[in-house]
C-alpha cells in the first residue's frame, strides 16, 4: 500500500502527480492539496484518473494541514510547494505519524538565505516518532547528490574535488523568464556565491566567478559559480572533499534582464507601501504592501507555460576528481534531458521534469522500503544504486566518462 500527499500544484508536482500515476504498482492513493484547489483538479484531469484526491490546504497553517493530514492519513507528504512551507509541513506530519520528502531546503520568507540547519534540527523528533524525512529530492540537490554517492560507492575511494554543472541549453522564446518559481529562482540567483575549499567557505560576489565550460551535446556555455543547498550537506557527508563548486549557466540576455531587475528594485523582499485604486471602486484609494519581488512574479510568463515552445535540453551532472587505489582518477556522470520531450509527456518543461521525476523517486524509494530509516536524512545519505536504476527506467538516463578533461 502507497498512500501519498502531494502538496503544491505547479510545474514541479505536476511531473510527479503524472509519475506518480505511472507506477500505480507503488502508488496505491493518490491526494494532490495545494492554496488553490482549482490547480490540483486541473492535474487530476491532465492525469485523467478520476480516483485522485484533491483538497484546498493553506501550507503555512500546521492546523489546516493536520486537519488534511488526520483525515486522508497519508503515509509519505511530499512536499511540492515553496521553501517557506518545509517547516510547517515537517511539524504537521510529526503530529499525524507522516513521512517526509521536499526538493529545496527551508528558507524564511523574510531573508533570502537558506541552509540546511533549520531541517537537521528535526533528526531527532523524526528518529523519536519512527519517521523517515528524505531533504532535497530534485535534480539538484537530489540527482547530483545521488549521482556524487554513487561515485563513492562504486568507483573512489576518496572524493576530492567535486563540480557540479548544470547547463539550460533549452529556449523558450519568451524575452525573460524563469524555469522554476520566479520568485525562489530571483532570489538565489541574486545572493552572493559561495564555495567550499580547504575546510572553509569562500565567498564571492554574486555571479563574480565565472568560465566556458563544454556540456554534452550542447557544446560551450559560459557557467557561473553560485551558492547552492547540496554543497552543504556534500561536503558534511564526503570529509575527503578538498573543494566542491556549483555552477549553472546563464544566456548574455537573460543576465542584462536580471540586472535590470535588480537596479530598478525589483528584486526586493522587503514590503514597499503603494496606494493604488480598489479594483472594484477606483473612486477609493487604498495603501496596501506590496514585496515587488512577489509583484514580479505577477507579472512575469508561469514557468509552467513555456512547456510548448520549449526546445532545447537541459544538461546537469557531477564532474568529480579524486583518487582509486592510489591513482588519480576523474569521473564526469551526467543527464540530458529534452524540453520537448518533457512537456509531450508531462504537459511541463524539462526543469520541472527533472525535479518532479526525481521526487517521484524518492517516495518510491520510501514505498518499496529501500528509503526507509527514522531521522532526516539528505539523499546521498541512501542506497544510490536503486534510485539510479530507476532514472533510467523513468524518462531520465544518465551517462559516464571516465578520464576525460573535466576543465576544472
Ligand atoms: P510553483 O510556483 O510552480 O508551484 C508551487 C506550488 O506551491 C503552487 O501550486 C502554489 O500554489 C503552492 N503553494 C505555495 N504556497 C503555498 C501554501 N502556503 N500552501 C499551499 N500551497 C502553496 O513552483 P515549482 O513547481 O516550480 O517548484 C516547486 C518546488 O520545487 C520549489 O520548492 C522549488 O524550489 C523546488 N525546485 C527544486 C529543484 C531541484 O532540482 N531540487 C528545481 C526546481 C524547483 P498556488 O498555485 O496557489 O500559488
């Protein structure tokens, strides 16, 4: 039996309710509960199986979701929303007796800064209460974490320098747009890079570093060095690792536009006071507060219509050097993955593909009971090789080279 919660009904869950739906042999009940209930029914129609739950549930609420959680009694939530909700969702599912799986670490609305501190603190209440929670099953973190453990299962036996890469070699046509949430896309692009060397973390600023590097059937694309959550939790669980950078590449335009997003202000987080005409009265003015970065995202194309003129792929992997019975060694393990294809079987594009796929994973990791142990756990902290098989049978094949010239 595999009873599971979806919360959140964006791009991301969307892939993961219609692969969740695909492996009905593990996924026995099926709930969708996201803000806007209209959203979950719109993927229960997409998926076409009329025995899907769904239910309105306000996220940042632990009442309202215990109240969900009481009377569906999932066995796993995997948890789709935003950043913002992890914690809340963590506390209602320790109250209920529910497992735990996200995609991104916890960041507070008001500081755009996250980290893994805030969910590590809940290892000791889910090891208590038998519960297992699975932190940062995505692409990345989530892929590359699984991808980086099963170099060091199988092929190191000291992983010393990690890089991992992620390369959007896709086009949307649209002038400016983000591939995920605009909002937690903005803000971690925004923050200062960071990295970890010689037992220490180096910062720099935002986008400071950065090279060409050759991606697999993409060819060169300018990479820039950025903070992201896996490093954190890479470096606790790999001691050996003497240094581990993430980079991500960006188009010329796309970063023009970002600028421009930043010195007109929009990018802000704070809340600004704007008086504005009521909708319904324009004789009344009223002063409300606006966070223009959340205006923003009002304002911007939803991640999740660009599926259709997407082409392109995305390519994300771990390009890791260390040592094997002495000898030096390096190792480039990677996945591409198309836009088109993506959204012809998901109705999304490939960064929610990547994410959602993954997530399903995880929670059939949890299901099968390969995934199981109580306390918080990240991913590389698991058995890699079961999860690994599975990409290949779930729309996302990996590929190796070893000993080639990883530019880095
Ligand atoms: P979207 O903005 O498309 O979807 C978020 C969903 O969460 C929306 O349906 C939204 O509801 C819902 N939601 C937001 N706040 C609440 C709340 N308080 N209560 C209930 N539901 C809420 O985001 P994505 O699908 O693009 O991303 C989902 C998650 O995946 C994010 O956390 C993102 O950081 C993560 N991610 C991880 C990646 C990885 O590789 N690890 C890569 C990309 C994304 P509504 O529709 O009403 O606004």
């Amino acid at each position: 039996m595999g009873k599971v919660l979806i919360i959140g009904a964006g791009g991301v869950a969307t892939v993961a309710a219609v692969k969740i739906a695909q492996n009905a042999d593990v996924f026995t009940d099926i709930m969708i509960a996201s803000r806007t209930k209209s959203k979950c029914d719109k993927i229960k129609e997409y998926i076409g199986n009329p025995d899907i739950k769904t239910a309105q549930v306000d996220a940042d609420d632990v009442e309202q979701l215990k109240a969900l959680m009481n009377d569906y009694k999932p066995e796993l939530c995997v948890n789709l929303a935003l950043p913002y909700q992890d914690l809340t969702i963590m506390e209602a599912c320790l109250a209920c007796g529910v497992s735990y799986l996200d995609t991104a670490n916890y960041e507070p609305k008001d500081e755009a800064h996250f980290e893994y501190s805030w969910q590590w603190a809940y290892k000791k209440r889910f090891e208590d209460a038998g519960l297992t929670a699975i932190l940062g099953c995505g692409f990345d973190p989530g892929v590359t974490s699984i991808f980086t453990a099963y170099a060091a299962k199988h092929y190191f036996d000291e992983i010393q320098y990690l890089d991992i890469v992620d390369c959007n070699a896709g086009n949307h046509h649209k002038a400016f747009a983000t591939n995920f949430n605009p909002e937690i896309n903005i803000r971690e692009i925004t923050q200062k890079g960071l990295y970890w060397e010689d037992g220490k973390w180096v910062e720099t600023a935002p986008l400071e570093i950065h090279q060409p590097l050759t991606y697999p059937n993409v060819g060169p694309k300018e990479s820039y060095l950025l903070h992201h959550e896996e490093i954190e939790s890479l470096v606790k669980n790999y001691p050996t690792i003497k240094r581990a950078r993430f980079w991500m590449t960006f188009g010329q335009q796309y970063l023009t536009y970002l600028d421009c997003i930043q010195n007109l202000g929009m990018s802000r987080i704070d809340e600004i006071e704007y008086e504005a005409p009521l909708a319904d009265n324009p004789d009344k003015k009223v002063k409300v507060k606006i966070v223009p970065l959340q205006f923003l995202k009002a304002v911007l194309p939803n991640p999740q219509d660009l599926g259709e003129n997407y082409d392109g792929e995305t390519s994300i992997g771990c390009r890791i050097r260390g040592l094997k019975d002495g000898k030096e060694l390096t190792y480039y393990v990677y996945n591409n993955c198309s836009h088109q294809a993506a959204y012809q079987e998901t109705g999304m594009q490939g960064v929610s593909y990547t994410t959602g796929v993954p997530a399903m994973i995880g929670a059939m990791m949890f299901f099968k009971g390969l995934w199981r142990r109580p306390g918080v756990w990240n991913v590389e902290e698991f058995d890699p090789d079961p999860f690994m098989e599975q990409l290949n049978k779930q729309g996302l094949p990996w590929h190796e080279i070893f000993n080639g010239d990883l530019e880095l």
